[in-house]
C-alpha cells in the first residue's frame, strides 16, 4: 500500500465519469490493506451519516435503515472512510473532507449480488443571506 496514492483517489473523486473506476482503485489500493486502516481512528461524523441515510432512500426509493456504519477518520490526509449495512446490504463510503466531496458505493440487490449503485455528493455550504435594506 502506499499512501500517496491517496492524492490520485482525490483526483480520480473530482474528475473521474465512472463512478466504479474511483470505487474499485480505492478498494484495490486501500480497503483491502490492512496497514491503511489502522492509520485512522473511529470518529463519529454527523454529515456523512445524515448523507449515507439520505442518499440510501433516494438510491432504493424508501427510507434504508442503516447500521453498522464505522466512520474512520484520518486526520493528516482530511479523509474518512467506513463500511455500513443499508438494511441487508453492502455499503461503504468515503469523503475528503478539506474538498468536501465524497462517494458512497452500495449493494444494488439484496441478498447482495456483483451489481453495485454508486452517488458522489458535494457539501454545499450555505451561504448566508443578506437584507438588502441593511445598511451594514
């Protein structure tokens, strides 16, 4: 594993069509090593969970109860990934935080099969409004 590969994954999270083409380079180059996953720590993060939930109802068009989400975070690198079940299926997510984009890979069928449905998402920060009557 090395993990400067880590910056072509970010590439790959920003430019990249196929969404299975960023998925599989980072199950082959990360997921699957046991040394990258032991450089983060569990961390709980709010918006990935809010995100995986969302995302889930809009993929199977009903509200997906979602366990067993582990977020690792490590810090150095502004980067979190985890697994996840969405109800009986497969899940895993992973987010890069200083770019604020991420994507969530997920079992299309359940019993699982090869078939996989994939959502890149973007935080969009909301900007505050302005009164234009205010002088300020």
């Amino acid at each position: 594993m090395n993990i400067d590969r880590l910056q072509e994954l970010k590439q790959k999270l920003t430019h990249e069509a196929d969404l299975s083409n960023i998925w599989l380079f980072y199950m082959d180059h990360f997921a699957d090593h046991p040394q990258f996953t032991d450089m983060g720590e569990p961390t709980h993060n709010e918006y990935l969970d809010t995100v995986i939930h969302k995302t889930c109802h809009q993929m199977f068009g009903r509200a997906i109860k979602i366990t067993d989400f582990i977020s690792i975070y490590l810090a150095k690198y502004h980067f979190f990934h985890g697994p996840f079940q969405a109800e009986r299926r497969i899940g895993g997510v992973i987010y890069f935080e200083d770019i604020k984009i991420g994507l969530i890979a997920v079992s299309a069928d359940d019993p699982p099969t090869d078939a996989v449905k994939y959502s890149r998402f973007s935080e969009v920060l909301q900007l505050p409004t302005h009164n234009r009557n205010e002088l300020n």
